[in-house]
C-alpha cells in the first residue's frame, strides 16, 4: 500500500510470539497476526530471530515466507547460522541488528566502523542472494560512513535511546537525541542510503521520528502488540498510520 509521503510502516511482530511462548501453546499464531496487520495497512511485517528462539521460531520464519503478501524484513545478528537461513528463504530484506543474549532487548546499535571488513564479507552474499541489507545503527556519523563504505542499501537508526528519554521526562535530552537522529537521516540519505527508524516507538514518539523526509520506513512492534491488548491490532496500527501521516502532512 503506498503511502502519503511513501513513509512506510513495517509491523514487527515479535511479541506475539513472547505471548505464545510464555504458555507452549499453538497460540496467537504470528501470522495471523502478520495478515491482519496486512489488511490494516502494514506496509511490511518484521521478525527478529534470535540465537535463543526466546520468541520467533525456525517455523515462523517459514510460515511468514510462505503466507505473507508483504515484504519481510528478517532480522537478524550478524552470526553463520543467520546468513544460512537468510539465503535459504532470500526474504525481501534483511536488518542486521546487534545481539547480546543477556539483553532483553536489542541494545544500542551495530558497531560498523570497528567491524567492517567482516560486516562488507558478511553482507556480500546477502545483497547478491537479493536481499536489501540493512545495518540497525545508531545516530552516529562514525556508523553511517561506514555502513555506505561497506555497500548497506539501508540503515535503520535505533530511536530507542529517544524513546527512553522520553519516558523518563528528560526532553532536553531527547530533544538533542532526535537532533542527532535528524542530522544523521540526512547525512545517510545524502551517502545514498535509504532510511528507515525504529525500536521504541509509541503514539506519544513517532510524530517527530515521521516527520523527517529522508526516513521511508518506521518498524515497529512491541508497543502495537502491548496497545492491541486494549484496542486490537487493526486500531492500534490505524492510529499508528494516522499519526505518521499526519507528521509527514
Ligand atoms: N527495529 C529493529 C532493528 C529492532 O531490533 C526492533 C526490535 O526488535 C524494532 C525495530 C522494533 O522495536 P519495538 O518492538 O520496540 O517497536
């Protein structure tokens, strides 16, 4: 579906899997959910797997190729087990994030600019598989320059860091946070990166992240899947839409 603004949103549905897995049931299945985002207006549906399956499985990851009408955006860390089963489904894209096993989260961004002869032998394949490869990155120029020097197509820019001071009310803060992450969309889309946002995000912080021009993606997941407890997952992705637009208006 295009958009007003062509400022796409990717579902990332990770979570549903989190409420699956924390019984060992056969439910909420992920795609299901990733249809009926579909039918709400997702652009893209995202899942992340993880080196613990502590929530998307192998079986999802087949069942997303399999059944979805939208690009998926398969992230994943930068390990050899990823790139194999990267290149055995050639999923639309793939977002290469970092990966700690402690973490309950994916914490801070990628480190591009110490690791880049390794990461540009890693994306090689992936980007000739024909898959668009993207470095989950934080607002800094270090890790821009080096994700266009190692032949990225994307970089999506970790506004977890934004949203968090946010949340705890420190806005002067944020608000150099959400400078930087203006600076850096503009500095990679002027390197020919497409760019692309998220972790974090809610009705309360996506405006300021949407209005910048150069971002042509938003993924977001674990606050549409915590609000669709209240108001389900096709008023919560509406909403999610309607503010994005109206940011870019
Ligand atoms: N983008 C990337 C690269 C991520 O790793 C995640 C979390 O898996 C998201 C976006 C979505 O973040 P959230 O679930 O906090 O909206």
């Amino acid at each position: 579906m295009t958009q007003p603004g062509n400022l796409r949103l990717g579902v990332n549905i990770d979570h549903v899997a989190t409420v699956r897995n924390a019984r060992g049931s056969a439910y909420p299945d992920p795609l299901r959910a990733a249809k009926l985002a579909e039918e709400a207006g997702a652009d893209g549906i995202t899942a992340h797997l993880r080196e613990d399956r502590r929530h998307i499985g192998d079986a999802d990851i087949e069942a997303l190729m399999a059944g979805l009408s939208v690009p998926l955006n398969f992230e994943m860390a930068a390990t050899n087990e990823m790139q194999k089963i990267a290149l055995r489904h050639v999923p639309h894209a793939v977002c290469i994030v970092p990966e700690k096993r402690e973490e309950r989260t994916t914490e801070g961004g990628l480190e591009v600019a110490r690791e880049e002869n390794r990461l540009a032998h890693y994306i090689a394949p992936l980007r000739e598989a024909g898959c668009r490869v993207s470095l989950f990155i934080a607002a800094d120029i270090a890790q821009v320059e080096a994700a266009a020097r190692i032949g990225a197509q994307v970089v999506e820019l970790h506004t977890g860091a934004y949203c968090d001071l946010h949340a705890e009310g420190r806005f002067d803060e944020r608000d150099a946070e959400c400078d930087r992450l203006r600076e850096m969309s503009a500095h990679a889309q002027s390197l020919g990166l497409e760019v692309h946002a998220g972790h974090g995000l809610t009705f309360d912080t996506v405006k300021p992240i949407a209005a910048f021009p150069e971002v042509m993606e938003l993924n977001i997941g674990h606050f549409l899947i915590a609000e669709s407890i209240f108001i389900g997952l096709p008023a919560a992705i509406t909403e999610m839409r309607r503010l994005m637009d109206e940011a870019r208006a």
